[in-house]
C-alpha cells in the first residue's frame, strides 16, 4: 500500500503495514484533536495504553490537583510503539469500543520538559472559566 499524506506535520513511519486502520497506509482518517502521552501498556495487539497527566484547580483551596487520564488508542504496526514511549495521538473514528485515537508519531522523549506541560490546551481553558466565576 502507498504511503499518504494525513494533512498534518508528522515524520511518516519508514515501515510499511497492511493495516486498514492505520492513518499512513489504511483508509483511517484522523481528525484534529492532537495530544501527547506515554504509553503505559502495548501488550495488546495493535492498541496501547495511554497516560496523560493533568492537573485540575481547587478554589477552595486556590491549589492545582494532579490527576491522571488513561486513554486507549491504535498502535499501527508501522509505528509498533513501545511501553515508556512519548507519542503524539489524534482523534479518528471509533475503531473498537474504547478506541477513539490512534498513534500518529513517536516523539522524542525530551519534547515533554515537564509533566505539568502535557495536557495543556484542554485543560488552561477549563481552569481558566473556573477563576473567573469566582
Ligand atoms: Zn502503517
């Protein structure tokens, strides 16, 4: 199969695979929900398991929590990521019951300089509207 173009700025995997749900090689099309985490489980096949830290604001006591969200996302053969692994994922269809996302690209394990960095978009917003109704 050809690799193609996903329409968004990531280094294609020099692999090649059959998989139909794989964004390079398959029909998959992803959409434009990015995030980063580290994988925790690839032990299943073609999925992995997702960690995302996060922090979430308390106005009681004007302080941040620190949670963690674990997601499940496609691993295309292509990319195969591995356990520790930082990777960026996207939002594609649903691929199975708990899969919404599938790996895109493995990323250098210094792009995430700290924890607090991840997670960032989503959540600033959230946190954000909480001051400002106080
Ligand atoms: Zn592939």
């Amino acid at each position: 199969m050809k690799k193609k173009n996903i329409g968004i700025d990531v280094k294609a995997p020099k692999e090649k695979c059959e998989d139909e749900n794989c964004p390079f090689h398959g029909s998959l099309k992803i959409r434009t929900v990015s995030l980063v985490g580290t994988i925790v489980t690839s032990k299943m096949q073609k999925s992995a398991t997702i960690e995302m830290p996060r922090k979430r604001y308390i106005p009681k006591y004007e302080r941040f929590e620190k949670k963690r969200t674990k997601m499940t996302a496609h691993n295309p053969p292509c990319i195969k990521a591995k356990e520790g692994d930082v990777v960026r994922f996207m939002e594609c269809r649903p691929i199975s019951k708990t899969k919404n996302y599938v790996i895109v690209e493995i990323l250098d394990k210094t792009h995430i300089t700290s924890k607090e960095d991840m997670y960032e978009g989503i959540e600033n917003k959230k946190t954000e509207e909480k001051v400002q109704e106080k």
